[in-house]
C-alpha cells in the first residue's frame, strides 16, 4: 500500500505540465495556477487539477515569477487534495 501511494505521488510530482520540487528549506513550483492562501504555517496552492497545501514553519515567498513560486522556511508536509 505505501509503495503504491508513492508511485501516485511520483507521478503526480513529475508530470510534465507543472514540477513541485522539495528541498530542504524550501519548495519550487512551476506552472501553478494561483495562490489559493497564504500564511506562515500554510500555504494553498492551485494547479490544474488540484491543490498543494504546504505545511511548515516561518515560511515566505522567496521569488514569484508568472509561472514560477520559490517558498521558503521550514517545510514540514507537503499534500495534495
């Protein structure tokens, strides 16, 4: 079962439309849609068929192009919905 959630997850991750790339102190999104909410502790972001909520600590918007979103502080959770 948790093999299999993670493959759903990996796919969903590297689709070719969009990438959500997690790193240590920060999340880099590309081809997101809008910014659903936003604060420190949570973050809602929209994608085409779905949301990213991001879950951490002192987080902020490093760099935001049209496309493009760099968010950084400490990241703890990372779902989708």
């Amino acid at each position: 079962m948790v093999k299999h959630m993670l493959e759903i997850i990996n796919n969903a991750l590297r689709n070719n439309n969009y990438y959500v790339c997690l790193y240590k102190n920060n999340i880099y999104l590309y081809n997101y849609k809008d910014i659903i909410s936003f604060d420190n502790s949570i973050i809602m972001i929209k994608f085409d068929n779905f949301n990213l909520k991001i879950k951490g600590n002192n987080m902020l918007i490093k760099h935001m192009q049209e496309k493009e979103l760099i968010i950084f502080g400490n990241i703890i959770g990372v779902s989708y919905e």
